[in-house]
C-alpha cells in the first residue's frame, strides 16, 4: 500500500485489512471507540466505491485518490465533529508521512550510489571495492547500501550487483513499514533480520563485514534478543579472533546470561568453543558451569583443569550422568582428602559407580575398600533397575555377580575394620550405602523396610522428600511406589506441622474488633412481623480468595516446593493454586487436601522450561469475585511475544490486594513497575524467611 | 407494479397500497452514480458531487442507513430526499422527527374505535411510513434525527438492521423485498436543545458532512435554481451576494445557508418583476435582504451593517 506521485493511494485486498486495523488501533489510542464491525465496513465501503468509481486497476489492485479515500474512511469511522480532527491527523500520519519517508530513503540510497559513483544495475568486481573502500566515508556509504541489500556479492562471479530501481521497492518498503527514518538505522536493523536468517557459513565467508555489522548494531543499541544462540557464539569467536575484545565480551555476555535463563540452549551449542569465549571473558561461575555439564557432561575435559574448585562446588546441582562424568574425571588427577570427603558427600550415591577403580594413596585400605563396595553397590543397583525396566536376563545375572562382589568387599571391610574405629570418610560412605540399599530394595518389588530407616536419617525435611523422589522414580513395582508415596505423606504432614508453628512466631497485627453493620431494613421487617424476639441481621462479611501464582521455573524449585505445601496447608483460605512455567496448569483442591495425591504431584511435577508470568497474571484476572492474589516468582518474563505488565495492570484493577513474593535475584525493573501499580512486592531473603511471610498472608487472609 | 387487487388476504398491505401508493407515484428506479447525479441536477434542481453519490450508493450497497450531518440550509434534507427517490424509483417518505415520535407514529397504530370492536386485527390496524415505505420498497429520510428520543432511534436501527417491522398484536413480520428501501437520517450537531446521538447509532451509519459549498458551486447552484429568472441578477450583484452570504456565515448566529442565497436572489429578482425593472437593482437586493437574511433579532446589527457595505444605496 503506497502514495503514488499523483497523490493516489495505490492497494490490494490483503494489504487494507492490514492498514485498516493498524488505523483503526492507533485512532483507539486516541479515544475513538471503533468496533471490529467499523473496520469491516470500512473495507467493504471502500471496495464498492472504488467498484462503482471505476479506481480499480488490473491485478486486483486499487487505485484511489487520496481525497477520496479519506472522505470515504472518514465517513465510517469518524462519527463525531471533534474525532474528525483525530482521524485527519492520524490519517495523514499512517500516509503522508510514510510517503515522504518513502521519498526521502530513496533519496538517501541514490545520494549514496552518487558518493560511490555507482548506478542502479552496474556490477563491480570484487577488487575494485576493495580500493574503493579504502576511503572510510566510501566505505560507510558501501557498507550501508549492502547492508540494506541494494548491493549484494556474487561470490562465484566475484562481483558486486547493484539492484535494478524496482527492486529496491521492498527494501524501501520494510524501512516505511518500521519506521526507520534514518539510512544508516535501517540498514543496521536489515542486517540483523539478515543475520538472522542466514547461513553459518555465509558469516564465515564474510567475516569481517558481519562483525563491522553487528558492531554497529551494538553500537546503535538494536535488540538482538532474536538472535540464535549459535550466531552469536560464532561471531563472538569470530570477534575474538580479530581482537574485538568488547564485541566479544558482549556477545559472550548474552550467551551467558541466556544460559542462566535457559540452560538446555547449551545443547545447541558447541561446548569446547562455549567454553573458550566464556573462560576469555571471565564468565564462567558455577551456575553456568553446572548448565553446560547438565546438558554437556563431556565439556568437563575442558573444565577439569582450570575450573577443578567450581567443579567440587556444583557437583550437587547436577545431574546425575553428568555428576558420574565428573567424578570419575576429578578422581583421575590428585586429590587431598578433604576433597574426597566433598565430593562423595555431596554426589549423589548412585553416582558413586563410577569410583570402581580408584586407587589413592592418602586413603587407608579399609576407606579404599568401603568405597569399592559402595560403588559396587551403585553398580548392581543401576544393572537391577535396567534389568526389571527392560526384563533383560543378562543384567540380572551381571547385577547379581556385582552384588556378589559388593558382599564380598563388604566382607573383607568388616573383618578387617572393627566398627568403633570408623573414620569421617567411612560414616559417610556408609551412610550413601544404606542409600543405596534402599534403592536397591526399590527395585525388587516388597520391599520398603529401608524406608523409615532413610526417614531417620534425613529428618522430616526437604532433603529427604528429594530422596524419596528418587527412590520413586527408581522404583518400578507399584507396590513400592505405593509406599514411598505413603512414607513421602508423613514427611509432608511433618513439613505442615512446622509451617503451622511458623506462624506464632510470625509477628501479627493486632487489629480491633470491628461489629459487623447491622442491616436495618430487614431488622425493622423482623420487629413489625414477630412482635416478640426480634432478630437483629447484620451483615456478613464477604469471603476474600487468595489465588496463589507460582512460578515453577528452574531457578524457582526452592520456594516453589515450600509454597506448594503451604498452600495445602492453609486450604481454607486459598480458592486456587496455578503453576506456572511457559503453560498454567491449575492444581485441583483435592490434591492439596490429600497428602499422598499431593506427594504424587510435587514428585512428578517438571521444574525448568521458559516462563510466562503475562499468561499466569492472565488467568488470575480472569476469576471472579474479591480475591487477593499472591505470586511467588522471580519476575522474568522468558517467552516473547507477551506483555506481563499489561496482564498485571488488570490483575492489580482487579484484585484487592496483589502481593508478589520474590528471591534476592528478581527482575527489579518489573518489580519496581508492579511497585507503582499498586501491587505489594516484597523480596525474601532466605527459604525461612520466605516460608514465615507466606504463611503470614495466608493466615492473616 | 403491484396493486391493492393482489392483496385479498392481506389486510396490512392492502391497506398501505390503497393509502400510500399514489403518493410514492413508482417510476423505473436508477441505480448509477452518474444518472442519479444527472437526474439530481435535471429534476431537483441540486448540485451534488459524484463523490457524495458513490457514497451514499456504497453505503447502500453494502446495508449501511446514511448520517448527513451539517449546518442548516445546505441542502441535506432535499438532497437525501433525491436519492432516496431516484433510488428506489418512488417518492421517499419523510420523517420529521420530535421527541415524541414513537413506534406507532412510524410502524402504525391501531384504531382505538375499531380495536374495541374487533380487537387487535389487522383490519384495525392503521399502517404509517415507515411500515408504508417496507412494504412498497421505497426510501425514508428521517430528519433530525437528533431531535427524536433514544429509544425511538435505537428502534430505527434495528428495523434498518434488519430490514424488517416486527408487529407483535398481529403476529406478523414485514420484511423487506427490494433494495430501494434505504434509510437516509439528517442532523445538524450544531443545532440547539437536541440531544447527543449513541455510540451504538453512530456505529451503525455511514456519516457524510455537508459543508457550504465553494463560491463558484453555490452561484452555480443560484443559477440552477432561477432558471429563467436568473437573466434579472447581474453578475456583479451575484457576486455581491455571496460576499455578503460568505460574511454573515463567519459573523452571525445564524449563518445562511446556500437555500438563503438561493432566496434571496430570488426574493431580489420577484421584487425587480413587481417594479418592472429589466434587472434587479441594489434597492431589491437590499430590500429581500432582511427579510430573509435576519432570523434572530442579535443578528440585527451584523446582518444591517454586512448588507450595508456591499449594498448601500
């Protein structure tokens, strides 16, 4: 759709709907209340009167004056005197104003071309750009036109085309379309589009004109928020290379940050040369390092040797075949033995298969032995588990010949060792094997006598929640589900109990007693009709609902586990319990009230994945009636497209309260905005901390 | 054409052709841009752009009632008079509206005598306009419509909607057959004690302003209508008129319309007839003047002092 130099507006179908809807959402925006009905009647009106003025042109295409075209729109959606001047205005804007856009990047391609002594469909060879850019106001000139696309390289005939004045009609056309009123502006915002779509290899061919592109578009502040991860790995290295250590450093620093956002994009990525930009720049912290070896377990060869320290540290919060990979790298290189006693406390036991064969010289014979047995042990449970999972005799046999040996070692420790002379490293190994014992039970099917055994160990806490989660998951007769769920149940009602506590220790408000109103009308009715004891009605008072929000994300296990139970806790005062990551699921009461479906939840709930705060605050305003809603997140919206602080303009309009819980690590900006808006937000230091003000609203509401 | 012979049966129509066919007086309809624009010209003497007919005819076409809004004396009411006419090649009925006008002053009432009698029938049942405009697919102009209640306007609406009148005493539905009928509503926002038109109304129509036509239309619009009169105003005097007509517009409460230029002009040349003149002089002019020109006593000074200085004797 566009101005033509005789003032016609010249259209097809396709594109008025556009512009009409485009018009009709702007002159909104300026108070005129336009229905769906307007702008249907608009087009309808201007297709007949272009039919019945004869402005139709071939190929289903419109041509229309200007004039008219206005009287006619102004006809259906400019209803009153005062919204004539608004729609002239906007109006005028939308057309006019694109048309001298149009007019003036025309003019500055052509000034261009005229710089670098160029015309619409010459070619030049390659060698003769390269003096031509030798000169840097050239250059810019060049570099902006093939940025915009007006020149392109044909790499097989070693020339540059410059494109025939018809086909710089679209290129004209996507500047119109955004805005861009600026040449250079629209060539960087092209060229990252261009980026976008193209091919690796392409990046490579050129990459010097890429990373002179994308400064420039770093410089000029665009958002490469689409960018694909893999580019941006590319061109940081590429920037690397050619000594471009800030655009490096910042690319490097949004890969960084997407991982934390996302750590399964690490898939996507090649590790060694992740690694490489992020160990140049200093970014890799454990968080990171822990993301890369979840999804990469094989990048710790390139971690081993410097990151030996962070390695130790995130053992804990990786995955248990990454955590195997590591272990059996880190037991490779000398270790002391505070280091040992580290690392088998925190692995997870059934990584301990992976010790088999250590040999350490700075751990006596029965600390060797004890661990021998215990990664036996994690050895036939794995072949066990396989075993029933996939009822294949061969592991049952091979399970039994490790389980053997377990209890031959085992033998062998007892005989040699006596008990009481048990050193720090074998209480905890021995712990880990009575872990995995447990596991081991799990796996044959009536078993569970381990179970109150782990129980004690553990306390009713959540470390022993996650545990039974795993003897869960590891379980595969439904038997010893059944009871793992159960003995998961009592350690849930124990968690429910110290919420309950929690709360006198919680400070409370002292508030008066308010009487409720008495309601007169009905009361004086009383009085007239039974002349005896009249009956005072006062007014009830209404129930508020709490809608609890929360954000099962990755980065939000913690404290989404402890709202879950004390949501189940408090279930009188809260109406609805919503999940949420990138989708909302709503949890049913009857989960909350009963213990083992509640244990069954949290055990097969998935955190991780994107998040979608807008959608969550969407559902939210979507319930009827008062209610006061709470959300437990760290307020970072990760799936595009959506806009959170609209949803929770409704959700604060349409709430009597809206609090929002968040950890130390939250988005402040959003907070601050959610501020304004009237919401509550506080920011938790701490689980415990965290755990007191949630069962203090829940209380108090 | 059909006739009231061809309704034995049915009472209502029967009763609508007996009463209002001759006066809608049918005619083979026109249904281009350029002949309604030529016919305007030629029969009512109007000059209209072609731009405002294709609109109004769009609107048409795709069921949409037409709004024409703008100052008094610029010729919404004849000009929606015309199309609608030459439309649905029948005489369009007219709707002068009040804040009284209700359903039973435009769909039909019943006789209170014969209701008594007969009860709610159709042979007590009295057909009005609009319900006479329906059934013989003709056009209605409902003026002012910003004069009428809110009801009576949302109930125009639903009729226009749906092309058809809903009569529930007599269990019957009337619905249009023909595309001829239209509904065309004029209003003047400017105008006092009237009220505001609904979002909901305003939604519904095609909204066309009318404005004072450029000078060379308006003497052209003069000359049209003098017909053969026109040979008694000398150009210079013309001229003189639409100066003055121009100014008043921009100084006067009541700013004339291109029906007062039209008016005076002629009250002008009647008055050179009565005198015996071969062309109208200053003195005619100045004498229609007033009476014309002044129609609220604030104006008094304005339009004597206006007149004053282009026609002063």
């Amino acid at each position: 759709m566009r101005l033509t130099a005789k003032n016609e507006i010249l259209f097809k179908e396709e594109e008025l709907v556009n512009f009409l809807i485009k018009l009709c959402k702007e002159l909104r925006n300026k108070g005129m209340p336009l229905s769906i009905s307007e702008v249907e009647n608009a087009m309808k009106i201007l297709k007949t009167y272009c039919s019945l003025t004869g402005y139709i042109k071939e190929k289903e295409q419109y041509m229309v004056p200007f004039n008219d075209f206005k009287e006619v729109l102004k006809a259906v959606l400019a209803k009153r005197v005062n919204y004539e001047s608004v729609f002239e205005e906007v109006l005028n804007n939308f057309v006019l104003k694109k048309a001298s856009l149009r007019y003036k990047i025309v003019r500055d391609i052509e000034f261009n071309l005229k710089e670098l002594r160029l015309h619409y469909g010459d070619r030049i060879p390659v060698a003769k750009v390269k003096v031509l850019v030798k000169n840097p106001s050239k250059k810019q000139a060049f570099y902006t036109l093939w940025k915009l696309g007006v020149i392109k390289k044909d790499s097989r005939k070693g020339v540059f085309e410059i494109a025939r004045k018809e086909k710089i009609n679209s290129i004209v056309s996507k500047c119109v379309e955004h805005n861009l009123k600026d040449l250079n502006k629209a060539a960087n915002y092209i060229m990252l589009k261009n980026i976008q779509k193209c091919s690796l290899r392409r990046i490579k061919d050129e990459k010097d004109f890429y990373l002179d592109s994308i400064e420039d578009i770093i410089r000029n502040k665009l958002s490469i928020e689409d960018l694909p991860n893999t580019k941006i790995l590319e061109l940081s290295l590429y920037a690397f290379e050619k000594k471009r250590r800030n655009v490096s450093k910042f690319l490097a620093k949004i890969l960084a940050h997407r991982i934390l956002k996302a750590p399964s994009e690490v898939k996507t990525l090649d590790s060694s040369k992740l690694i490489k930009v992020l160990k140049e720049h200093d970014l890799l912290d454990s968080q990171i390092i822990a993301s890369i070896l979840n999804y990469n377990p094989k990048a710790v060869n390139e971690l081993i040797k410097d990151y030996r320290n962070t390695l130790l540290e995130t053992l804990s919060s990786i995955r248990l075949e990454s955590q195997r990979l590591v272990i059996s790298k880190l037991f490779k290189s000398p270790l002391s033995k505070n280091e040992i006693h580290k690392i088998i406390s925190t692995a997870n036991p059934r990584a301990l298969s992976s010790l088999e064969k250590i040999k350490y010289n700075n751990l006596n014979a029965s600390e060797q032995i004890l661990i021998k047995a215990a990664s036996k042990l994690a050895k036939a449970f794995e072949y066990y588990r396989k075993a029933f999972l996939e009822n294949n005799k061969g592991y049952y046999d091979m399970a039994n010949s490790v389980l053997e040996e377990y209890h031959n070692l085992m033998k062998q420790y007892s005989s040699t060792i006596p008990v009481h002379k048990m050193s720090e490293l074998e209480k905890i190994v021995t712990e880990k094997i009575d872990v995995l014992n447990a596991l081991l039970a799990s796996v044959s099917s009536g078993m569970s006598s381990n179970l109150p055994y782990i129980l004690k160990i553990y306390g009713a806490g959540f470390q022993t929640l996650h545990l039974l989660k795993e003897v869960y998951e590891a379980a595969v007769d439904d038997e010893v589900k059944k009871n793992i769920l159960h003995a998961a149940s009592m350690v849930v009602q124990r968690l429910k109990t110290k919420y309950r506590s929690c709360i006198t220790t919680a400070k409370r408000k002292k508030t008066k007693r308010k009487t409720a109103n008495m309601v007169i009308r009905d009361s004086i009715y009383n009085v007239l009709r039974f002349e005896e004891k009249p009956i005072v009605y006062q007014e009830r008072k209404k129930e508020v609902k709490v809608i609890l929000l929360v954000d099962v994300s990755g980065s939000m296990r913690e404290f989404a586990e402890h709202a879950i139970l004390i949501a189940s806790t408090f279930t009188k005062s809260i109406s609805d319990l919503i999940v949420f990551r990138e989708y909302v699921v709503k949890v049913p009461n009857r989960i909350l009230k009963n213990p083992i479906l509640l244990v069954e939840f949290l055990f097969n709930l998935k955190f991780g994945g994107w998040t979608n705060i807008a959608l969550a605050l969407s559902e939210a305003s979507r319930r009827k009636g008062r209610k006061v809603v709470v959300m437990i997140s760290d307020l970072k919206q990760t799936v595009k497209g959506y806009n959170p602080l609209d949803e929770a303009k409704y959700a604060v309009k349409g709430s009597i309260e809206f609090i929002v819980l968040t950890p130390p690590l939250h988005d402040e900006a959003f907070a601050n905005e959610l501020k304004t808006l009237g919401a509550k937000v506080y920011a938790v230091n701490n689980v415990e901390d965290f755990v007191r003000k949630l069962a203090y609203i829940f209380r108090s509401s | 054409m059909k006739t009231s012979e061809g309704f034995k049966e049915n009472v209502v129509e029967k009763k609508v052709y007996e009463t209002y066919l001759s006066i809608v007086e049918p005619f083979k309809p026109i249904r281009s841009v350029r002949g309604i624009v030529n016919r305007l010209r030629e029969d009512f003497k109007l000059i209209v752009s072609e731009k405002l007919v294709a609109l109004v005819v769009s609107a048409f076409l795709i069921g949409r009632p037409v709004l024409f809004e703008g100052p008094p004396g610029t010729g919404k009411t004849e000009v929606g008079y015309g199309i609608l006419t030459l439309w649905a090649g029948k005489k369009a009925f007219i709707l002068p509206c009040s804040e009284n006008y209700d359903e039973y002053r435009v769909i039909g009432d019943f006789h209170p005598l014969m209701a008594m009698k007969m009860g709610f029938t159709e042979e007590s049942f009295v057909p009005r306009p609009l319900l006479a405009a329906l059934v013989l697919d003709s056009g209605v102009l409902v003026d002012e419509i910003r004069r009428s209640s809110e009801e009576f306007q949302n109930m125009l609406l639903d009729i226009v909607d749906k092309r058809r009148i809903v009569i529930p005493e007599l269990k019957r539905v009337f619905k249009a057959k023909g595309e001829g009928f239209q509904v065309i509503f004029t209003s003047n926002p400017e105008d006092i004690a009237q009220g505001e038109l609904s979002d909901a109304f305003l939604r519904r129509v095609v909204r066309i302003k009318f404005t004072y036509p450029p000078e060379e239309v308006e003497k052209e619009i003069v000359k049209l209508r003098l017909g053969e009169d026109y040979r008694l105003v000398s150009e210079d005097n013309i001229a003189k008129v639409l100066a003055v007509i121009n100014e008043l517009r921009s100084k006067a409460l009541h700013k004339p319309g291109p029906a007062d230029t039209v008016a005076w002009t002629q009250m002008a040349a009647g008055l050179a007839k009565l005198r015996g003149k071969r062309k109208a002089d200053i003195r005619d002019f100045y004498d229609a003047a007033f009476s014309v020109l002044l129609k609220r006593s604030e104006d008094e000074d304005v339009v004597s002092m206006v007149v004053e200085k282009y026609f002063k004797r």
